[in-house]
C-alpha cells in the first residue's frame, strides 16, 4: 500500500488491557493479538512499522490508510481481537493513548521504544529474544517516506 505524502500521519499508539490484566502472558491470546494486527495490516487498513504485545499492553507504530482514521484503525485491532477472542470480561480499557510521529528521529525513537519495552521490564535480555515483537525481524512496512529526511525536505520544496 503507498500513501500519497499529504494524507500520511503516523503514530505511536499504546492500548492496555481491562483491569491491567496480564491476558497477553498465555502465548495463545499474544499470538491471537498479533495474527489480528497483521490480518489488518494486510487488508490495507494501516502500515506497521513496529509492534510489541508485553503481558498487559501493546505498542505499534503504523500508519493508518489514507481512508481510515486512526480511531478506526485502533477499532479493527482492539475490537477485531476482541471479537476473536470471544471473552465475556472486558479485554481493553476504552481509549488508547497515541502519539503522532513527525520526523525520522521520532520514528526511530519509537521503534528503540517499543523493541527495549521487554528488555526494560525484565522479560527478556535483548529486544530480538522476545517473541511478540518486530525486534530483530523488522517492521512489516518501512519508515514512510513523509518522515525521512530526505523525503521531509522535498515535501518542503513542493509546498
């Protein structure tokens, strides 16, 4: 999927379970979380740059489709996950927190974030050694090319 430079925005979004609930410790439910992310990611509905389910939250950064909002974006992940995993609790705390990225440090900033979150909270020694993340393996989409430096300074030129 590209994305025409004007219409990109790309963000940092965390979402934490309901009651903080350590749901994403049994591997099924981590790995039932992940397959939603990227079944969405592959439909088109956002890119994503970089991802880690730690026991009661997630991290990823992506950048929704030009037609999606980034609240929709955020409803086919928590909602669609919720729906899969047809629990009668509440999984998810009603909102989300996000943060919009607007330059390449930013970016990278957060892909260090989110891959030293395991590593930070004592889960695994190194961000490559923990399973639910992009760490090590790369994000599925590659930094969009609105924040790079060299694509920022040509959106410069143009407008």
């Amino acid at each position: 999927m590209r994305l025409a430079p004007q219409e990109t925005r790309t963000y940092l979004v965390t979402a934490v379970t309901a009651e903080r609930r350590s749901l994403f410790q049994v591997t099924a439910a981590a790995e039932l979380l992940e397959r939603t992310i990227l079944d969405y990611r592959s439909q088109g509905k956002f890119l994503l740059h970089a991802f880690v389910i730690m026991p009661d939250h997630f991290h990823a950064l992506i950048t929704p489709a030009p037609d999606v909002s980034l609240e929709k974006s955020m409803q086919f992940i928590k909602g669609g996950f919720s729906f899969r995993l047809k629990s009668k609790l509440d999984v998810w705390m009603r909102s989300f927190n996000e943060s919009q990225i607007s330059t390449e440090e930013k970016f990278m900033n957060c892909v260090r974030y989110i891959g030293e979150n395991p590593v930070r909270r004592g889960l695994a020694s190194t961000p490559e050694d923990y399973h639910f993340s992009s760490a090590g393996r790369g994000g599925p989409d590659p930094m969009p090319i609105h924040l790079r430096a060299e694509g920022a300074e040509g959106n410069k030129a143009r407008a």
